[in-house]
C-alpha cells in the first residue's frame, strides 16, 4: 500500500453478470494515510489531505485544465 493517494468519491457503483462490480469514482484530493485502521473487512484509513498549489492562471494552469 502507497503512502500517497487520492481521496475520491463514488458516484455509482453497479453489479455486473460475473458476480463483480463496476464502480465510478471522482478524485477529490490528494490525500496520506495517517494511520490504518483494523477491525473490518475492508481496508480504511484515516488521513490527511494535502493542498496543491494550482497557479491562477498561465500555461501551466491551462495544462492542468486540459487533464
């Protein structure tokens, strides 16, 4: 497991034939895991998020607009 990734959120989850899943998510922030949290099934964490700095204009900031 990364150290750094994103937080996201899901906006739709639907079952497919096979027994799987297919899931839509949207990013919302970097994020690092502060710690990790046992007890479940699922793998959870607690974090913290991590601000980006995003220029207010200039080429860079229309690169970033275009991804």
């Amino acid at each position: 497991m990364h150290d750094v990734g994103v937080s996201a959120e899901i906006l739709q989850s639907l079952r497919v034939p096979d027994g799987g899943m297919k899931i839509v998510v949207e990013a919302i922030s970097r994020a690092r895991i502060r710690r990790l949290v046992s007890g479940t099934d699922l793998d959870e964490a607690r974090i913290d998020l991590i601000a980006e700095d995003i220029p207010a204009s200039g080429d860079e900031l229309t690169a970033l607009l275009r991804t």
